[in-house]
C-alpha cells in the first residue's frame, strides 16, 4: 500500500512526528512522508499518530492500494519518492 503522510503541527511538535514517520517512510520535504506499507503497518502508524495528537496538530494520511493511481512528477534536485528504497 502506497502511503503519504503530511503534517501541520506547532514548531516545537514537529520532532515528535518527523521521529515516528522516519521509523517506516521517507522524508521527502519538511512535513511530507512517502513509503510503501502493509495494510497491518498502516493501521499501527495510524494508532500511534492518535496517540501524539493535540488540539492544534493536524496530519493527513493519503492511502492506495493501487500504486498506479499516484502520478509523481518532481522538479529540480528531487529524487522520485520511493527511491531511496530500491
């Protein structure tokens, strides 16, 4: 399952996320996440995202299971998501 994970949390927070998603995803760009996870991988980082939450911290988890429904275009010096891993 194809997995992206964005954030927008207070500055003093943002190491509390960027510490759990490096775990399993890369880190693409400030508070975006990329990787390829089971569906059982999912729901455990979905739990423990609940878990870090505050009232002003919002995360966004984009989820497919068909990795061809992701169109990716990058520009400049960015590598394409996932290919750290191959």
């Amino acid at each position: 399952m194809q997995v992206i994970v964005v954030y927008d949390v207070p500055a003093d927070r943002t190491h509390i996320y960027r510490k759990l998603l490096r775990r399993q995803l890369e880190h693409l760009q400030n508070s975006v996440f990329f990787g390829e996870l089971t569906k059982g991988q999912v729901t455990a980082l979905k739990q423990d995202l609940k878990k870090k939450l505050d009232a002003d911290d919002e995360v966004v988890v984009f989820e497919s299971t068909n990795p061809a429904s992701f169109e990716v275009t990058t520009y400049g010096d960015a590598d394409d998501p996932g290919s750290r891993f191959t």
